[in-house]
C-alpha cells in the first residue's frame, strides 16, 4: 500500500462513529440529546484516560482501550436515561488495562460481510457530468491529502486502494461480498466490470480472493433478466442482487409477481446460482413504501425451498423504534416475521436477515438494538443472521464489530421474550459462520489461507502502528443527502 498521510494527528476524531451518517438509501437523522451526550463523555474520558495511560491522545484512540473507553461512556450515557434493554458489556477496567481492553473489543473470529459497497469514482457516469459538477465532494472523506488537485482530483479519496485500506487493513474482515445500489443499468455507479477490478486489487497483494461479487438484477427493468446470462457465467456471480422497491418508472415489484419477480427466481435456479440478495425495509420515497416491506419473503421462501433468500437490512426501517414483536405491525423487522410465521417458514430454514446499516443505526438505540437483534435471533433462526456492515459508507467496518463484540441483551428481556443471551459463540456465527451455509461452496477452501497470506501479512505489519482515519463517506445532512441522489440517480 502507498504511503500516507498521518490521519487525524491531534485524535479528534472517536473510534466508535456514533453519527448520522446515512448509506444513501435514507435520509440523516440527527441524533438526539443523549447522543451528543454520548460524544461528549466518550471525549471527555479518552482525555482521562489517555492522561492516565501516559498516551498521546490519538495513539490512545488507536488502541483497544481507545474502543472500550468510547462504549464505556455510550454506557452511562445510556444509562442515564433509564433502564436500557441492551448495554456494551465489559469491564470498567477495559479503559485503563490494554491486555483486558484487546480481549473484549478484539477477537479472532471469521468475519464475512455479506454486504459491502464501492462507488467508483472515476467510472464511464463521470463522463456524463457537466464540466461544473462535483459530486461527492461534499462528502466527509472529499478531502483527503491523495486528492489534493485540480478538478476533480479529490474523487482519488474513494479509490479502490481506500477501500482496500478500511475494510482488509483498518477493520477483522476477512472476506466482503461486493454489492451495488440501485440504478438504471447505463447510469451505474458500478459496473459488474468495475467490480471485478476491485477484486483483483486483493489480487495483487498477492492475497486470496476476498471478495464475492453480486450480480444486480432488477426484473422490472428492460434488459437485466437477458443480462443474467452473462453474470453467472462470464463473471461468475455467487449471488443475485435485487431491490423489490425500485423501478425505472419509481414503480417497485414483488418477488412473487408472475411477470417479474417469478421470472427472476426461475432463472436464478435454471443459472444455478441460487442465492437472492433483497433490499428491503428502507423505502426510497412513498410510492416505493410499499414493496419495501417483507411481505412477498415468506410466500417465496415457500414456494422455492431451494433458493436462500437474504433479506438486506432485516426488513428495518431507519429511524423507527422497535419494540417485542407485534403481529399488526406492517412494517420493519415485525413485518419479516409475520410474512415467516404466516408461510410455515421455521427458524433456521432458508430466509436469511442481514445487518446492513440496521446494526449501525441500532448502535445509537440499545433498545431498539436488544429488541431487533431478539427478534431476528428468535424467528429468523441463530443460524440465519448475517453480518453486513454496508460500507463503505460507513467508512472502515471496525467500530460496527467492536460494538457488536460487547453488546448484550439486558436479562430482563432475555426472560419476558425468550431472547438469547449473546455469547462468543452466537456472535461468531453472526459474523461469519453462518454466512457459509448459503455461499460455503465459494469460500470453504479458502478459509484456511486467511491467517496466512499476505493480506493477513500486511495487516499484521499496518497494526504494529495503525493509522485508521475514523471517518464516513456517507451523506451526514440534508443538502449531502440530495447532493447525492442528484449524480446516482434518486432511485424514488
């Protein structure tokens, strides 16, 4: 990797983002009193300790205790408000005692994130903007030293290499399934092409294949049933990406539709590729309210025992408190469970829940967090929840793993609603293990070469002096948020 920059040299910047960064799909919600609070605490004893510890302030950051004081303080922020349903359990000492900090912020799972993002920013749409045009350039990451230039040098911040950087080197993941966001198919933000390139820069770093490719399809749209073909057998795509609200004319669709959706699925199983990624539960305007809801998973999952269905997002819906399960909810994470219990769909069969921006959104909400996470755990099945972190947008995964290492559900709910308690070993089948039922036969040779090849190699070596820059690239206000709706394409 290039040389660069020391980031954030004076450690303004916390280990865990708690913020309102948004991955595109929903509109920022600023945060609430507590979570200014929150932040404020967490400074305030990342000043403390680091003082204690003998540290500058951004080498304390950078280190596990860094992690463990910023959800430490989260705690009693929280728990300033009352009773909390969900906590970040360690150790007080965690703050102080580095050894103790790196057993419970760290870990040695497999970690596989069923849902990561790249942009290219330099991509053939680049070529269809106005000579005036900026995009991104609002955004958080717009200003990194590698873009410094003329034009629209600063788009050089959200290269592949940076990518590389946040996920392989500033966070545990081991392995990424590269996923795409919606759009018209000749104005992609990113190509299947594009995709495979990225790919290959994990390549050559001379480490193994890390990444899986989505291959997108939307069956309302003119030309992408055709374009399957080519997806599973030029480019050999493990999985299918599809988003049930979206349409070239702001009109969705659902997966059981006879001239849409139906088609789709017999394809995917004609190709064999019989793995079915669907956004679902954040809703791209009103008109598209309706089929982002879980309604149609249950019937499918029915009617095609043998296609795993990964519901992205879990169903949740960005800004909504969510309580024990309620039969009459017709939305969120409620909605996935009816649409399961009203088909005779068991626990553990082949409807996933993937995490994606739910779990990072819940970081702000422990209610919310222990309740979801109960939820899905309880109905969705222990062996059937995914990791997905949504990033890039979120900037490097790492702080979305720290927090959900040490996050519990608080015993009382653990006894009024039968919620598990979260143990090493359930969160080691959330992070990844789980995630190999439905792409094991991609990646099951390749796990044992993870501790060992030079992405490892390097990432050991980069963690003998870490430099994370802490930052999103996600849009964090309004104006950002519709800045980039306008270059990808308000998909409402």
């Amino acid at each position: 990797m290039a040389q660069r920059t020391p980031q954030d040299p004076d450690g303004i910047r916390l280990p865990i983002k708690l913020d309102t960064t948004s991955n595109g799909e929903f509109m920022p919600i600023p945060l609430e009193a507590i979570h200014h609070h929150a932040n404020r605490l967490a400074r305030n004893a990342a000043d403390a300790a680091a003082r204690h510890s003998g540290l500058r302030r951004r080498a304390f950051l950078t280190s596990a205790c860094g992690a463990a004081t910023t959800l430490l303080a989260f705690n009693r922020a929280y728990a300033s408000g009352g009773e909390r349903g969900g906590y970040f359990e360690l150790e007080p000492d965690a703050q102080w005692d580095q050894q103790l900090a790196a057993a419970q912020v760290g870990g040695n799972e497999f970690i596989f994130d069923v849902q990561g993002h790249f942009v290219n920013p330099t991509g053939a749409w680049t070529e269809k903007l106005p000579d005036a045009a900026r995009p991104l350039s609002g955004l958080p990451n717009a200003s990194c030293a590698a873009g410094e230039g003329p034009g629209r040098a600063y788009l050089d911040c959200f290269n592949a290499e940076r990518f590389v950087q946040d996920v392989f080197l500033d966070s545990d993941t081991d392995l990424m399934v590269l996923s795409f966001v919606p759009s018209r198919s000749d104005a992609e933000p990113l190509t299947i092409e594009e995709a495979a390139a990225t790919a290959e820069i994990v390549e050559q770093m001379q480490g193994t294949h890390r990444l899986l490719l989505h291959g997108r399809v939307n069956p309302n749209q003119d030309g992408d049933l055709d374009a399957m073909d080519e997806l599973a057998e030029h480019w050999g795509v493990a999985a299918w990406k599809t988003y049930t609200q979206w349409g070239p004319d702001g009109k969705g669709f659902w997966l059981d539709d006879e001239d849409t959706g139906i088609p789709f699925l017999e394809k995917a199983r004609k190709l064999g590729v019989k793995i079915v990624a669907i956004h679902k539960g954040l809703p791209f305007g009103k008109e598209s309210y309706e089929h982002s809801t879980c309604a149609d998973i249950g019937r499918v999952a029915r009617r095609y025992p043998d296609i795993s269905f990964l519901v992205y997002h879990s169903g949740y819906v960005a800004g909504s408190a969510e309580g024990p399960y309620d039969p009459n909810r017709e939305d969120g994470v409620d909605a996935l469970v009816t649409s399961l219990r009203d088909n005779n769909i068991a626990p553990n069969s082949n409807v996933y829940a993937e995490m994606g921006s739910t779990w990072r959104y819940l970081m702000r909400d422990p209610d919310s967090a222990a309740h979801t996470l109960g939820k899905l755990l309880t109905y969705v099945g222990e062996d059937n929840v995914l990791w997905g972190t949504d990033s890039i947008w979120y900037g490097s995964p790492q702080d979305q793993i720290q927090a959900f290492r040490t996050f519990q559900i608080a015993d009382k709910l653990q006894a009024m609603y039968g919620y598990p308690k979260m143990t090493a070993a359930l969160r080691a089948k959330v992070f990844g293990l789980n995630a190999l039922q439905p792409y094991g036969q991609h990646v099951r040779d390749l796990m044992p070469r993870f501790n060992l090849d030079s992405v490892a190699l390097q990432r050991a070596a980069y963690r003998s002096a870490p430099d994370p820059h802490f930052q999103t690239y996600g849009p964090k206000t309004r104006r950002e948020f519709l800045n980039l709706m306008r270059w990808q394409g308000d998909p409402s």
